[in-house]
C-alpha cells in the first residue's frame, strides 16, 4: 500500500510518499509560495539528489498537481500510475471537539471542518484546500483527516476550561485545545518503546520544542495538560510568539499601537525570541549571541529555559510524579544546550543528564544518568509516519 501525506499550509505544502509494507519513505518535497511569485517545487526521490522546479503555482490544485506530476516522472519519480496510490492523508490543524480520532474524510467531515475555521482562520482554509484539490484530481481515491487538536481531547475539564462566563465555551467553544498532538502521540508511544514498559503504565512530559513550542503531560497514554491554548499563542516563549502573558496586555498594546489587529500581529510574529533578543527568531543565532556575550540573546535563552523547567515541575505536580521527559522537534531534538540548562535545577524530581550523552544532535537517544529515577530522551518527531499509519488503518478497515 502507498499512501500519499500532504500537509497544507496558506502558501506552502509539504508531502511525503510511503510504502507501507515497511515504512518506508519513497520520496518527499516541499511547494514553497503557492500563489506569489517565485513559487518553486523542490522534491527527492529517496537516495538520489533534490530536483528543484521553478514555475508558476497559482493555487493549491495546481500544487497538487505538481506534486502527482513530480511522483510520476520517468527521471525522479518513483510511481509509475497513480493507480498505485491507495489513500492519501492530510494534517489538519482544527478539529475542535468534534473529533478526538482520525476519521476518513467524506461531505459530513468537511462540512464539520468548515465549521472550524473561526478557530483557525490561518490554517483550517489551507488543509480543506488541499482535500479539495486531491479530491478533483483523484476523486475515488479515499482521504483521511489527522487532526493536531485530536490527542489532547482527554484533557479533563479543569484543563480545558478558562476562568471566564461559560457562556462562552457553550455559545463560541472558548477553551484550550492545544497543538502538536500529533507529534506528542508519536513520541510519548516511541519514549515507551525505548523504555521497554506499556505507555499505560507510564507518566511522560513531552516537550515539542522548534519556532512553535508546547509542552504536553501524558498520563497512562492520555493528554492530562498542554500548554497551547484557544490558539498556538499560549505556553513558553517561542520563535516569534510572546508565549504566556497577562490577558491585559493585548489591550494595552492595542490602545498604544491602534488596533487589536496590530497587537494580535504583534504578539504572534514579533514576539518570543525573537523579540526578546532582537537578533533572531533561531536558538542557533541565540547561541552565537550568548557567545559573544549579548545580554538579551542570553535574556531570551534563559526565558525559554525557565518556561520550559517551570511546566515539565507543573506538570510532574499534575500528574503525581513523571517516569520520562521527551525533548522533540528542531530544538528539543538539536539543542544540548537547552537541554541541559530547562532540566538543571530538576534534581528534586530524581531527573540528572548526562552531560556526554548529551553532547549530539538529531538521534534518538536516552540522555539522562544511569541513576537517574526519570528517563530523559530525545526522540526525533515523526507526524508524517503517524498520518500514514492512521490512513493505512482506516483504509483498510
């Protein structure tokens, strides 16, 4: 079975083609610019060099397109009829409460998602987008839905719930969601595996670290907590957003800057780390920075850090106690150093790093001391593999 995994953002889309039979990647690419100028498909056929195709790409059923055309190149591609495609699945970020689950995608679901796209203007338009466009290129093709919301449905309701008149979750769905669920399903499982113990029996704290970062406690397999919120702006301090503040904030930016439009844009893309430092929304320029002695690069690391620290303790409080904390994605999986500095002063809980098995980037490893009473272990996230294993599963059924 081959399945097909598109991820669709507002002007870009991500895929990867499997082979299910092993899971294995046969080929990925990313479309960059869908609708401005300069658009491009870069795309590799697994264990040969990238191929990158400049041209213009309108829309998203015209990147679709490219992606299938790019599959069945005589040069490049690895398919030789789209007849061997047997599903395809996509990321979408918004499920609401709606689905807790992956689900096969049919007219019922899509009208559901639609109605999700108050809780994410930015990002639910571009994954229908995408579901519609395969379904005008392929349309007895059968799709499925993984949705970044679904994990976190077990939170209880002193989780999810907001200190606010609760006419507002009954008459809008005001609530905490949080995101990343996919990746925080995928390496919970996977620190399980490592540790050789049923995740049923285990308390986990992973920690999604990269431009967007959230933090997720999982009790005997299911989400108890996560720091993302209404919308991915809540939590630790991130690549370009502000992390947690005080609600008040935004209406004092709004009134400095004149629109709440402006702080919202403000708090979102100028903020975390980069706003902080005023050098870069990349922990890797945030390192260079402190090297040279700058005080905000520094300011900025040290408050991701704390962040970080201060909710795997809230965490391990919430869930009486933690067996393992995950570090992932393009921070959590590359940066020693963040690692060794948000799990310093954990002591109290039993945590101790091993500085030398620490001292790499991008594997999996158990990073923490032998006589460490909690696990600590990096696990390189894997979304895309958790799609195609979900889509194969629900295909099959």
């Amino acid at each position: 079975m081959k399945v097909l995994v598109l991820n669709c953002g507002s002007s870009s889309l991500k895929y990867q083609l499997f082979d299910m039979g092993d899971e294995r990647v046969l080929a990925k690419g990313l479309i960059e610019r869908i609708g401005i100028e300069g658009s491009r498909l870069k795309h590799t056929k697994v264990g040969s060099d990238a191929v990158s195709i400049e041209t213009s790409i309108p829309d998203h059923k015209v990147a679709v397109k490219l992606v299938l055309d790019a599959l069945l190149d005589k040069g490049h591609g690895v398919l030789s009829s789209l007849d061997e495609l047997s599903a395809v699945g996509h990321r979408v970020v918004h499920a609401g409460e709606k689905f807790a689950c992956s689900v096969r995608l049919d007219g019922a679901v899509m009208d559901a998602l639609k109605e999700c796209v108050p809780l994410a203007p930015l990002h639910n338009p571009a994954n229908i987008t995408g579901i519609e466009a395969i379904t005008a290129v392929l349309p007895e093709v059968p799709q499925v839905g993984v949705f970044d919301t679904a994990f976190h449905q077990t939170m209880p309701k002193e989780a999810y719930m907001y200190g606010i008149p609760y006419r507002y979750y009954e008459d809008y769905k005001v609530r905490r969601y949080g995101f990343h669920g996919t990746s925080h399903f995928f390496v919970a499982n996977r620190c399980a595996e490592i540790l050789g113990k049923p995740i049923e029996d285990l308390k986990i704290i992973t920690c999604h670290l990269g431009n967007g970062s959230s933090i997720t406690a999982v009790k005997n397999g299911k989400c108890v907590d996560t720091t993302m919120g209404f919308t991915p702006l809540a939590g630790v301090l991130m690549g370009t957003r502000c992390g947690d503040i005080d609600p008040s904030i935004v209406k004092f930016i709004a009134e400095k800057e004149g629109s709440v439009d402006k702080a919202d844009s403000l708090l979102n893309k100028e903020s975390g780390v980069h706003g902080v430092s005023g050098i870069s929304s990349d922990l890797r320029d945030i390192e260079d920075g402190m090297a040279k002695g700058d005080e905000r690069a520094t300011l900025a690391f040290n408050m991701l850090s704390y962040g970080i620290t201060k909710y795997i303790g809230a965490y391990a409080a919430a869930m009486g106690g933690v067996d393992a904390i995950v570090f992932t994605a393009g921070i959590g999986e590359n940066c020693s150093l963040i690692r060794e500095s948000a799990t310093a002063s954990l002591g109290f809980l039993g945590v101790s790093v091993d500085s030398k098995k620490n001292d790499f980037r991008g594997e999996e490893r158990v990073i923490s001391s032998d006589d460490s009473k909690v696990k600590v272990v990096v696990v390189p996230t894997n979304e895309e593999l958790v799609i195609a294993r979900d889509t194969k599963k629900l295909v099959s059924l």
